[in-house]
C-alpha cells in the first residue's frame, strides 16, 4: 500500500511543516512514528481534527529524561529516517542529533525542518512564515496594486517551501542510501524551498518581464483577464483566461463578443478593460456564472469556500476528499497506477501507542513510566 511501504520514519512533533512532511510520507505508505511530548497534541480534545497527525503512530516520550532519550535511539536503530523543526543545536543538548543518531544507525536519512536553515547569522533567530517569505521576495509579490503584500495563509513557507521540500529531500536521501549504504542530513529551510519556488519569479523580473509593483503583472491581478470578480450576492468568480481562444470563450460568457473593448494584452488599458468586467460580472450571481461557464473553456471558475469543496463535481469524481473515521480529508496526491497511497486511519492522541511501540522494541513500559521516561 503506497510507494514508500515498508520506509520507517521517526517524527520528532513540532508544528506545521514538520507533522505536514510527516504526513505526506505516511500517506504514501511510510511508517511513521511520532514522538510526542508527554501531554501533547494540537488539538486537545479534538484530536481526531489534527489532519496532520493522520496515519501515523505516536508515542509521547519526556526528551529530557535519559531514559527517555535512549527510547528514541532504540527507535532510530530500526528507523531509514527521522525528521524534525528544532531550531540548530537544540537536537544536539537533548542528545539526539545527527552524530549521535547516526552513531547508532550509520543508514538513517536525518531530516531537518527551519525557517532560515542550519547556518547564516539568522539561523538560532525565531521566525514564523510571514518572516520566511517575506525575505525570499514572495510576500512583496502577493497582493494587489491597492494592497500591503497579503499572507498566503502559510502556503508557501510552511507548507510549499518547508513541509513539501523536507518531504522531497527526505525520499532523495532515502533513495541514495539504498544504494550506497549510507545516510545523510537534509537541511530543508524554508528560505531556500520558498526561492526554489519562485525560481520563473527570479528569472522573469531580471529579465524585465515582471514588475515589482504589486498587482501590475499578468498573474497577479494585473491583467483584468486573470484576476477575482465579485459577484451579485457577494461571492467571487476566479478568471484565468490568459489565452486568446480562452479570452474570447470568456467575452461570449460574459456578454461582450462584438462590442467595442481595448485589446486583450494593452497594459495601459488594463485598468478600462477591468472596470468593464467588473461591472458586468456584478450582474449575476457566482453560480448563475459558474453556470454559464461550465461548458465553455473559459478558465472561469467559481470561488468556493472550504465548507463547498467537497461538493462540487470535479472533486467528488476525483475523489479528492475523502472520509476517514466519518471525518472529512483531502486524500494523498500525487496518485499512482499501482502503488496506491491510501489514508491507514485517522488522527490519533498524544501516546496513544507508547505501549505498542515500547514492547515491540522489548522495552518495559510499566518501569520506563515510573521513571518518568514516557506518559
């Protein structure tokens, strides 16, 4: 079941990027081992909502107990990889860095998650992920002409550029290990996976192509073909209609074939071209729009809620979402033909397997609790 079956991973619990690599691995068939901090979890009483704790197995173990520590290295001597989003150097004062982690399993993939990497004056500074991409030159480009840059929720830090690129450099190493025996550190910031991702960005502005001010390009709501609409009862509609046959699919939809309007790509026109658009599309309402441009290649889309997703046709005949425990979840991406990624279960509680984990390692759980080892 999924591609990466039979690969063991720990997971040192963090947040956001960290859990989300996490998960990734563990939908694609990885096993993986949570360690969570005794009385942990995000979700409190609502476990069963920590998406990102689907499909793995936790055990809550006290990292600063000794014993504690040596049930991680235990778990590391049957591991191929670990993963975790300390800041640099905390690994090593809690006894579970690289070298000594590596000592014990000389094959282990060992996964770091930050924000600003393992080195560079920053790199023991806080930061969240307003602050990583907000000096990669991606939050500067997000937002419109009338706007400060807008947070794309945590999109493209966290999730994009950190949780995402961890994941690829985790299956990269694992891959190169098989072949030459040997492990390796991952050093996954998100500064760099948020550059990587703004790789065309880069190379576009240098060229003249794209301008740093906001909402004056094609894809960032510059071009009145390519940007959100408001509609009649206050929803939006998304238009993306960057081609010419597509362009004029969208001017039949929208009523306007024929009459008299400045060409598609005169930027100075834009805002014109715009104002036209917006004074139309106020006319009906998202759905009687969704409507008119559900058969026509129009790239016009409806703007839909997080509450909507699941019912609109497209994602169900995907399959897109999917129920877990009677809990709604976006299924694994990618797919494959025939090692197919399937959810194992949904979310569980902080240690929920200590005990499992524990006997299976030949460990006494009743004696490492009266230490204060594990909860």
């Amino acid at each position: 079941m999924g591609p990466l079956q039979g690969i063991r991973i720990i997971e040192i619990a963090g947040i956001g990027p960290g859990p989300f690599c996490g998960m990734l691995l563990a939908d694609m068939g990885a096993e993986v081992i949570r360690i969570d901090r005794p009385g942990g979890g995000m979700f409190g009483g609502n476990a069963d909502y920590d998406y990102l704790n689907r499909g793995k197995r936790c055990i809550a173990v006290n990292l600063k107990s000794p014993e504690g520590v040596e049930v991680v290295l235990k778990l590391v001597e049957t591991a191929d990889g670990l993963i975790e989003g300390f800041r640099p150097g905390v690994v090593d004062k809690l006894g579970i860095g690289p070298d000594i982690v590596c000592a014990r399993n000389p094959k282990l993939v060992y996964g770091h998650m930050t924000g600003w990497g393992q080195d560079g004056p920053w790199s023991k500074m806080a930061g969240h992920d307003i602050n990583y991409i907000s000096i990669t030159g991606a939050l500067a480009a997000i937002g419109k002409k009338d706007s400060g840059p807008v947070p794309p929720l945590a999109l493209v830090g966290d999730f994009g550029g950190g949780g995402l690129m961890l994941a690829f450099g985790m299956v990269c190493a694992l891959m190169e290990a098989k072949i030459s025996g040997q492990g390796q550190a991952v050093d996954a910031a998100m500064i760099d996976g948020v550059s990587v991702l703004m790789a065309s960005f880069f190379g576009a502005q240098q060229v003249g192509f794209w301008n740093e001010k906001r909402g004056t390009n094609m894809l960032d709501s510059g071009a009145p073909y390519y940007d959100t609409y408001e509609c009649a009862d206050g929803e939006y509609i998304s238009v993306g209609a960057i081609e010419p046959q597509f362009y004029i699919e969208l001017l039949e939809g929208l009523g306007l074939s024929g009459r008299e309007l400045p060409d598609q790509n005169d930027m100075e026109q834009w805002p014109l071209l715009k104002e036209t658009f917006i004074e139309v599309i106020k006319l009906k309402t998202r759905d009687q729009w969704a409507e008119v441009f559900d058969a026509k290649d129009a790239c016009v889309t409806p703007v839909l809620k997080m509450s909507e997703v699941a019912e609109h046709p497209q994602i169900k005949a995907r399959g897109t979402m999917v129920d877990v425990d009677g809990i709604l979840h976006p299924g694994p991406a990618p797919r494959f033909s025939r090692t197919k990624a399937k959810i194992k279960h949904g979310a569980v509680d902080s240690g929920e397997h200590t005990d499992e984990i524990l006997n299976a390692l030949g460990l006494d759980a009743s004696a490492l609790r009266e230490m204060g080892a594990v909860c």
